[in-house]
C-alpha cells in the first residue's frame, strides 16, 4: 500500500476514534449540568417588547461592545437603563419565580405614602406579631414598645425584618388589606407577572414575581425620596428592649445588602444605592440594586443563580453592572421597562402576556441614627457606594417615564441620633419554610436552589434564612417572634 494511503487511513481512523471517545464524554458533560437545571416556560410575557418573552439570553450587540460576563449562572436577570427605560440586556426576565425579600420592595412602594409622618409613634401589641411566619428574618421587635414609623422602615428596608412588615401591615389596615393594596399597586405598575400572598415576601403557595417586574417595582419605589434613604442606608440605630427603671438603649443594625455593606470575598460596589436582597430555600438568593456612574443610572435584578460561591447573587449582580455601564449605547436595547397604566399612552411598547398574573387579586388602582451608603475614590473598597442626598426627580413627558438624579458629592456620609434607645436585641434570620407553589408554577419555580450553597452565601449553611443574617450583631433565634 503506498505510503500516503497509510498516511490518510491512519488520520481518518484517529479522527473516527477520537469522536467515538469524545462524544459520550460531551454527553456527560451536557448531563451533569444543563439537562440538571429547570427549563423557563415555553411561553412567558412579552411585555415590554417581544425579545423578553424569548427563553434564554437577549442582547443585540453593537460595535465595539463588550461581550456580557460569564459564567452567569442566575436563574433569571436584566440589566436596564434607569432612567430611559431601555433594558441593556436580558435573560428569561419574564420567567415568573418566588421573590423572596425583594417583594419588600412593592410593599414599601405602595405603604410608605400611606404611613405619614414618619415620626409617628406606635405601639406594638402581641396580635401584630402573631402573623409572622416561623423562621422569619426579625429586626428585634417587642411587644408592648413603642417604636416610629421611622425605625420600623429601618427594620424592614436594613434587616429585612418580617415583625416590622406585620406591624407596619396591622397600621396600614391589616395584612389582608395590604396583600390587595400591593397586587393593586403591581397592577398599576404593569408588573403582571407577580401574585403577592404575604406582604414580606415569606414563601408562600402562589407567590411569584419576575426580574423585569421586580425591576420596575424598584424604579417606581427610587421615585420616593423616604424610599431612597432608606434603600441606601448602610446602618442605623434601632431601639431595643426597655428595662424597667433604665433608659430605653439602642443597637446597631446594619444593612444586609451586600454591595452597600460588603463582606469577605465581595467588595462594596461603587457607585451603589441600593436596593433590596432576599434568600429563601424555595426563592434561592434574589436582589435587585441600582448604581451610577459617569452620569448614567442602571438597574439589576439577579434571581437564585445556581452558581457555588459564595454571595453569587452579589457578584452576578456586580458583573452585570459593570457590563452595562461599559456597554451603554452600544447595544440595541432588547426591550424597555414599561410605564405604569395610568401614564401609559399607548404607544404600542408591550406585547402578549399584559394581563394580571394568574391568582392575583384584582383591585383598583427627629429621625432615627442612619449611615448612608458612601462613595471611595479609590478601588480599595473601603467607601461603601454613593449617597442619594439630591435625590431622583421624576419627569413625565408625552409617553417618556424617566428618572433624573442629582447625585452628591463622593465621600459624604451622615447620621441623625435616634430618640429612643434600646439594649441589643437582635435580627433574627434562620429557617424561612418552602411553601409550594400552584400546579402551574411549581414546574417552573423547582429546583430553586441548593439550600446548601444558598445558606452559605448567607453565612449559616444548611438553614434558609428570609433576607441575610450577615449583618453585624445578629443572633439566631429559634422563635420567630420574641415574646419577652
């Protein structure tokens, strides 16, 4: 046989061999990653523009943009401008899945006007804690004290306390009344995809949510400036137990948003402002965070990423954002955050699935001490983001739904004395009970996280904690309300 014949046959039986010897190892490979992972609905809203019903990730690239971040691991995310509304880029945003803490974020929307001055006082009874769910992430809230409006929103927005939401709740009507004032207020906001059961955001049968929802949810609550105070407050005092024959003490909580606070394997991210995280085992690590840099606002909403390290939620998040700033206006916009119904004028933005979630509820339309978040100059981390003193101003022109910030200056921090004190008492966060979800969620909403890995990113593995105990001088507790 002549020599190159031999050449050629030994080639082709080599490339023969290696695709019999490769392709099972690619096979297994797909198996123990991919194929383990739950699948989006073959149909999802396409609310805000037909690319956001599509499964997978959308983004239309320009020239000279950057190619997104990888290993992306979150169940569900977006990247969206903040004040134009155009969403940079998206993956399975419309993919409904338990919220979480992050719901937090609506009820605070929709209560905090309602809840005027914040300095009235209030004084808690045993009924108003009675509804708390076993596990509950807790501020430290007691019983027959008396605390301002003020201080309960530092317990909800800081430590994602669920006592501060039921008693906040029972002010504003009771829990019931407030469930329907939310998904109300959802509804208003065009934020379709979510059905709220419990105000706090504790899972719950039915209970869901989506990244573009949550996003929108967040832009809306950015628009009220007691709402960003508080998203961007990275500790505070909060007042404590009161001992008979003893001044009233207080202690310090701190913000369990990690890219305010930072924590070991993540820095504080600059130029943050908020806005709300979450963790439950059913729901995974959630959040949702809004930053400016150079002039430009973008909001990021990240759902329970299966990836193992360590705040991953965080991380993703950041990934995202540092993407987006690097990407603005070299990317087509993949679809936009629509304006809530009664600024809508119709200019076709949407698409199939603008109706109410199924199992929504149908229904009309002297300051505590406080640390703001601070920007550092430098790439060490030790600043911990920006301060939102100016403010976002609202601006509503034909159908543009915008929103404008006057940012301070880097570095500035300030802190208001509380006037009540308290001795430390503690937020509570440990095991957050998996509900189930309804027949037609449950498929999508499975698998919703490794309780292992999750609980590690929130400092306590192998417990589910509503929100993040990881703030400093929290405690476990096994009661879900303190009843001393």
């Amino acid at each position: 046989m002549p020599a190159l014949k031999k050449i050629a046959l030994t080639i082709t039986s080599a490339a023969l061999l290696s695709g019999f010897v490769l392709s099972p190892a690619a096979a297994a490979d797909k198996d123990t990653s991919d194929d383990k992972q739950p699948k989006p609905p073959s149909t999802m809203s396409s609310l805000g523009g037909e690319q956001l019903g599509k499964a997978g990730t959308q983004v239309n690239l320009g020239p000279g943009a950057p190619v997104l971040p990888k290993k992306l691991s979150g169940r569900s995310w977006i990247v969206a401008d903040a004040e134009s509304g155009d969403v940079l880029a998206a993956h399975n945003s419309h993919w409904r899945l338990p919220p979480a803490s992050t719901l937090k974020m609506l009820f605070a929307d929709t209560v905090l006007p309602a809840l005027q001055p914040t300095t009235l006082a209030h004084k808690v009874t045993e009924n108003e804690l009675s509804g708390v769910g076993e596990g509950s992430s807790l501020v430290g809230i007691k019983e027959d004290h008396t605390y301002t409006v003020h201080d309960l929103w530092l317990g909800v927005f800081l430590r994602s306390g669920n006592d501060a939401v039921h008693v906040l709740s029972e002010m504003y009507g009771g829990v019931q009344k407030t469930v329907e004032a939310m998904q109300a207020h959802a509804e208003e906001l065009q934020a379709l995809d979510t059905v709220v059961v419990s105000p706090d955001g504790y899972d719950a049968p039915r209970q869901v949510s989506s990244a573009y929802d949550l996003t929108l949810i967040a832009r809306s609550g950015l628009q009220k400036k007691d709402f960003r105070e508080y998203a961007a407050t990275a500790s505070a005092d909060f007042p404590g137990e009161k001992k008979k024959g003893k001044k009233r003490e207080s202690f310090e909580i701190s913000n369990t948003n990690r890219l305010i606070t930072g924590d070991i394997g993540v820095d504080p991210y600059q130029g943050i402002a908020g806005v709300k995280n979450g963790y439950t085992t059913h729901a995974g690590n959630t959040f949702t965070g809004v930053a400016e840099r150079n002039g430009k606002v973008l909001l990021v909403t990240v759902m329970n990423p299966s990836a193992e390290e360590s705040h991953a939620v965080y991380k993703e998040a950041a990934h995202l954002l540092d993407w987006g700033f690097a990407a603005s206006g070299k990317v087509t916009p993949v679809g936009q955050l629509v304006p809530p119904r009664s600024l809508d004028t119709g200019t076709g933005i949407g698409g199939k699935g603008a109706t109410p979630a199924a199992g929504a509820v149908q229904g009309p339309g002297g300051k505590a001490e406080a640390t703001h978040a601070s920007a550092s100059n430098g790439s060490s981390g030790v600043g911990t983001a920006l301060a939102i003193i100016g403010g976002l101003l609202v601006v509503l022109a034909a159908a543009v739904f915008l929103v404008n910030r006057r940012w301070p200056m880097a570095g500035r921090t300030h802190r208001t004395e509380t006037e009540t004190d308290a001795t430390e008492t503690d937020a509570t966060e440990t095991d957050a009970t998996a509900a189930d979800t309804t027949a037609a969620e449950t498929k999508d909403a499975e698998d919703t996280g490794k309780a292992g890995k999750s609980a590690e990113d929130n400092g306590e593995a192998g417990k589910d904690v509503e929100g993040d105990p990881e703030g400093a001088g929290a405690t476990a507790s096994a009661a879900p309300t303190d009843k001393s």
